[in-house]
C-alpha cells in the first residue's frame, strides 16, 4: 500500500524554539493515522506544518508524491488536506451512529470494532440514535476520539519525535506501554 502523505525529515522551528526534529512518517491511501502524544509532544506543530500554517524549517512533506512543505496553506486545503484544531470533530446535527459510520469511510461498521470501541467509551452506545449537537463536551470528544479509532493505525509523540508506531488495538491492550508513551493508562481514562 502505498503512502498517500509523507513526512521526511521533518523539522519545525517556531522563532528561537526547534519543536520538530525530524519527523518521518506516512499515512497510507485509505487509512485513518492518530497522532498522540503528551501535551507538548509536537503534535499540533506536525499538523500545523502539514497545512502550512508553520513552514518546515527542513525536510520533505509530501500529498500523494506532491512536494508541499513550501506550498501555501490555501493551496494545501485545495488538495484536500484539513486540520480540525482542539475542536470536537462531530457532525452535531448526525447521531452518533451516523458520525461512525462516516468516520469508518470503507462501509459499514465492523461489529467487533465498534464492540472494541463501546468498551473505551460505553456512553457512546447509551447515545448511539442520539444527535451528537446534544452530547456533553466529555461526550463529543470520545465521539471524536471513536471517530479517529474506528479505521485505526497508531503514531505517538514525545518531545518532538516519533517514539511508537503501530496499531492502536496493540497499544489499547498494553497498560505498560500507555503509560510509558503517553503517561496514562486508557482503561482509567474511560
């Protein structure tokens, strides 16, 4: 499979400050990469740079084997790269059944997948026929975070570099690993 965006060497400088030191990563055609990381670890600063808003100090960004590290953040949207910034990434006016199942882009929802997700975060299938817009804020973020899981690959962030990269049903079922990469443990955060 091939990797529809590409980041090669990637470093970041935000005035005297370098956040990113050389990220290399790809996000293959037709899956869904999460990002994570501690507060700090340089994930905004990767997807603020990705579209542009952030220029790479070095390095190679590229969209389907275009180079865009030196391209503006409008032409980068016209590509069709988005960036969603600490918002809750809902549909308000869907269920939240129908905001998975948009999320899941290939069909329909795979059964053991969404059981897996129901598991994280068991007031999502309390709320499933219900309107996302009349969700809590707690609500709408594990909305959110389900709709990042449900076609899941896993990268995680520290201090400015990739320091994990697989999938995340392994890092859901390592307590161990969670709280060395991202300082918690997910079964607490439910």
């Amino acid at each position: 499979m091939t990797d529809l965006l590409t980041l090669a060497g990637v470093h970041t400088h935000i005035g005297r400050y370098h956040i990113l030191h050389g990220i290399d990563f790809g996000v293959p055609e037709g899956q869904t990469t999460m990002l994570l990381g501690r507060n700090g670890a340089g994930k905004t600063t990767t997807l603020r740079t990705i579209m542009g808003l952030w220029p790479a100090s070095s390095g190679r960004i590229s969209l389907d084997g275009q180079s865009i590290e030196q391209s503006p953040t409008p032409d980068i949207a016209r590509l069709g790269v988005g960036y969603v910034p600490e918002s809750m990434a809902v549909f308000s006016d869907l269920t939240v059944k129908e905001n998975l199942i948009l999320a899941a882009r290939d069909g329909p929802l795979d059964d053991t997948r969404l059981e897996w997700i129901f598991g994280f975060f068991p007031a999502l299938r309390r709320f499933w026929l219900s309107r996302a817009g009349a969700l809590s804020g707690g609500q709408k973020q594990m909305l959110s975070i389900a709709r990042a899981i449900v076609e899941p690959r896993n990268l995680v962030m520290d201090n400015g570099t990739i320091v994990h990269r697989g999938e995340m049903a392994a890092l859901a079922s390592d307590a161990t690993l969670q709280e060395r990469l991202l300082g918690l443990s997910l079964e607490t955060h439910q």
